[in-house]
C-alpha cells in the first residue's frame, strides 16, 4: 500500500468515487489529489485534496477524503492525510484546515474544532453547510502536531480488502465446455 500524486488518467475514477461518496467537488481539479493505492492489485483504494484558499492570507484546506468501503478502518484515510498535511508543510503552511461532518475521525490525529473559521474560509463553510448539513464544523491543527497514531500505521502496512469484489473467475461450464470431454480449451464438443 502506498499514497501517490494523482494523475490526469485518474480524473474519471476520482469524479466516480466523489459521487458514490457524496462528496464535495468544488472546484475539482485532479492535480491537487494524493491516491492510496494497493501495491498487489494496483487498485486506487483512498484520496484526498488539499486545496489553497488565495486571499489576504493563503488557508490549506483538506477536503474531498474518501476511502472505499472494503478498505476503511485499515489507516488508508490516515495516510493520505498524512501526506496531504506533508504536502501543505512542504508548500509553506503551518496550519491546515478541515471542514467535516465528522470530527471524531480527525480529532486522533491532532485536529481540534475551531470556535470560528478564518476569515478566507468562512464563506466556503456555509456552502458547505448548506451542501451536507448543518452539524460541519472547522477544525484546525499544525502541520508540525499532526500524527498518525501507531495502530493506524500498522495497519496501513498490511491492508487488505474487508470483502472480495474481485470479479469471479469463468470455468468452461460457464461457456457449455465439457472439460471431461473437450480435448483443448476450445472445443465446444
């Protein structure tokens, strides 16, 4: 398992995955994704978005974090944060924001709820709230304080799918071949 750039090839799948998971594409652009992605299957399994607010101060924003259902619970979405709150260090930030209907998540990784948003943010806020609900909420924490806790770590290295939705393999039955009787794959008798 590892996180990744995205890439230009990537947009459709990411578009797909933002729609099933009912999350907010404003002002989608592809290049600013970071993709988890299997090692064996070479699956996408997880993203994310750091997004730059340009204003009287520049604001890193964290947003459009999704992780496919089969691979959750298993530090996919704790290591593309990671590496979007990197990214943000490394581009001069040294705060990041979130806007989350779900602070619990993010509140394990050194996140803490804000009182009010910052002045760039603000407006983005109350399009959100609108968009999923009133219970998002900004939250705030320093590049330099965040931290993967060591259970979320360890489990990234072993990922794997919950489920099997791998397609399922054809036999020659599937296709009226009697592999009793056929003498090379395709004869149909």
């Amino acid at each position: 398992m590892y996180v990744r750039d995205a890439k230009n090839r990537d947009e459709a799948w990411l578009l797909e995955q933002i729609d099933a998971l009912g999350l907010d594409a404003e002002a989608f652009r592809s290049r600013d994704y970071v993709l988890a992605v299997d090692e064996d299957s070479n699956r996408r399994v997880g993203f994310g978005r750091h997004r730059i607010h340009s204003g009287a101060a520049d604001i890193c924003e964290l947003t459009g974090i999704g992780v496919l259902e089969a691979w959750r619970r298993q530090g996919v979405g704790a290591h593309v944060l990671e590496r979007l709150v990197a990214e943000a260090g490394d581009d001069g930030f040294e705060t990041v924001y979130v806007l989350t209907d779900q602070p619990e998540y993010l509140t394990q990784f050194g996140f803490e709820t804000l009182s009010e948003c910052p002045k760039g943010l603000s407006d983005r806020l109350e399009r959100k709230r609108q968009q999923l609900n009133d219970g998002v909420v900004p939250l705030a924490v320093a590049v330099e304080d965040f931290e993967v806790p060591s259970r979320l770590r360890e489990a990234f290295k072993t990922a794997d799918a919950e489920d099997d939705t791998a397609e399922p393999s054809e036999s020659a039955e599937d296709f009226g071949i009697d592999p009793e009787t056929a003498t090379y794959k395709y004869d149909t008798g």
